[in-house]
C-alpha cells in the first residue's frame, strides 16, 4: 500500500502507530508512546490532509466523502487505517494508521519481550493445546491482537482456523488451513450489508475446529457465546475491559444490545471462556497483568483474577494452583 509523505516513517523499525491531525502535524509510536515527527514533505493545507485520507481509503475500496466521513479499512496484511474528515473534525482530516508486525509473533518471542513471565509459558502453551477458549481482553493499543496472534500461531497446522473480524488484522497469520472473513457495508443503496453476526452464523457451517473473532464490540458477542456453547471449544476472540473484574458487565452491556437478558448473559459466559487473559500498556511496555476466569455467584457473573503480575512481582488467588495443573502444557 502507498501511503506518500508518511512512507519514510512506516518503513523504520519498530513504528507501530501512525496518526496526523487536522493541522498537519505527524506523530508516531515506536514503543515508547506518540512522539511528533518532521516530515520531509510537510502537508501544506488543511485541504490536502483530506485529499490524503480520501486516497488512503481508495486504496482500500473504502468510501470517504461527505456522505460517508468516517472509514475504517485494512489490507491482508493488518495494517489498518481509520479516518474522519470535516466537518466532524474542525478541518481536513484526522488520519490513525495501525502497521502491522514484520513477522507474525509466536509466544516464546513475546515472553523474550517481556510480555509475560517465562514460567507462563507452558500455561499459554497448554491452554492451546488442549483446546480452552480464550478471551483476551484490555484497551486500546494494549496488545490484545498481538496476544491473539500468537496463541492462533500456537495451533497444529491440521486444525482448521475460522477468523471473523470487522477490519481485517488477522488475515495473515501463518497457518495452512486458514480462512479470514470481515464484515462489509452497505453500498450506495443501503443494501448489502453483512455484519459480524451472519459471519459467525456462517463459520458453524465450515466445519471450523476454531472459531476466532477479532474483536466483540456489539451483539456479535451473544451469537459467539451461542457457538461456543455448542461443542465448539478452542476459539478466541478479545474485548475491551479495564480488568477481569470488569469483564462481566462489559458482556452483560454488550448482551443487552442483542435484547439478552443480563441472567443468560452470565450463564452464556460462563460456559463460554474456560480463560481470561488481560493485557495492558505501561510506559510503552505491553504485558499479561492478569489471568483469571468468569464464574457464577449467587446468580451473577463475576471475573475472578487467579494471577496478577505487574512486571516484577506476581500475586496468586487460592485457586491457581488447580488451574495450573489443568491447563499447563
């Protein structure tokens, strides 16, 4: 993909985050958090950010005009662009552009990384080999996808993988028997549309041994926790959440946009996610700070935290012990 004036800074090493804002400045994240960068060919107008984002999305197929001012696309390869253009931005464009890794991440180079302790290894290890389904969960730009990545890269090559995302970031992940799906919009017409949902409703008829969703964000999540009810065990997908604690009512919130009552919810949920992983950025530093699993009490859903490691120091819940000797590899 041609990405013009901002090529130069895509191409070191490292760069993870590319984004400009309406005045023409550039700034860029290698680790270490958004740093503004001089451009060689600095964009001279408001007028010519919005004409660069116009072309980004092109590419792309993705619309941006005034009928459409938002767009969110990606190419096979994962790196992703998102743009608003005026007026819901005071001028121009607002431009976020996500670059993917140069090589696909595996867990023992992640662990190297710093991203988890090594004695975690054979737990992550095992909770692949032996089929659990994973939520990984966190914030934004916290590794959530790299995490998901690399568990996927865990599987045997003879499994066959079934990813479902809105914005493609996981279409090139190294595994033979791969099919990447992703949502698409309606067309000029209004008609068209095919959300995460069919898609999911689509990935039981494929005879998946995994069903991977990139990110549940909406009422997708309720037809994810039906598949994996239903004998589908080994998928994976992630969600935005402070912690585990806060894990339940993000899916009870997410529950209730598909008209799910918060009781089924947590009785969905519970069934669902043998696992919760949840990752978080500290000084440009991306980590496992929590392993924990859902469970029902007293009627509710609760997210209980079994280890907590905050880089240096790990603490564990009375029950980490029986969940080792499950799971480790």
């Amino acid at each position: 993909m041609e990405l013009g004036p901002l090529s130069d800074i895509a191409s070191e090493p490292g760069v993870t985050d590319i984004a400009v804002t309406c005045d023409g400045t550039v700034w860029a994240d290698c680790g270490q958090g958004m740093r503004a960068r001089t451009l060689r060919t600095p964009f001279p107008t408001a007028q010519s950010i919005r004409e660069f984002a116009v072309r980004l999305c092109s590419q792309l197929g993705r619309r941006l005009d005034d009928a459409c001012p938002i767009a969110d696309a990606s190419t096979m390869e994962g790196l992703r662009v998102h743009a608003v253009i005026a007026p819901l931005v005071p001028q121009g464009a607002a431009i976020s552009i996500r670059l993917p890794s140069a090589v696909c991440p595996d867990l023992a180079a992640l662990m190297r990384n710093g991203m988890f302790p090594e004695t975690w290894l054979p737990l992550l290890k095992g909770l692949v080999g032996r089929r659990a389904s994973i939520l990984v969960t966190g914030g934004t730009g916290a590794g959530k996808t790299t995490m998901l990545k690399a568990l996927l890269m865990q599987c045997p090559p003879a499994e066959r993988i079934i990813t479902v995302e809105e914005v493609r970031e996981l279409g090139m992940i190294q595994h033979a028997n791969h099919v990447s799906m992703v949502t698409r919009e309606a067309n000029m017409e209004g008609v068209g549309a095919i959300g995460l949902s069919r898609l999911i409703e689509a990935t039981l008829r494929m005879r998946p041994d995994r069903v991977v969703v990139g990110e549940c964000r909406g009422g997708e999540v309720v037809d994810l926790l039906r598949a994996l009810n239903s004998g589908h065990s080994g998928g994976m997908t992630t969600l935005h959440a402070n912690q585990v604690e806060s894990v339940p009512s993000r899916l009870v919130a997410l529950g209730l946009l598909a008209g799910l009552q918060p009781q089924a919810t947590a009785a969905l949920a519970e069934g669902a996610f043998d696992v919760v992983l949840h990752v978080e950025r500290h000084a440009g530093e991306r980590r496992i700070t929590q392993i924990g699993c859902l469970e029902t009490e007293d009627g509710r859903l609760r997210g209980r935290a079994l280890a907590v490691w905050d880089g240096h120091r790990m603490r564990f819940g009375r029950r980490w012990d029986d969940f080792m000797r499950r799971w480790k590899w």
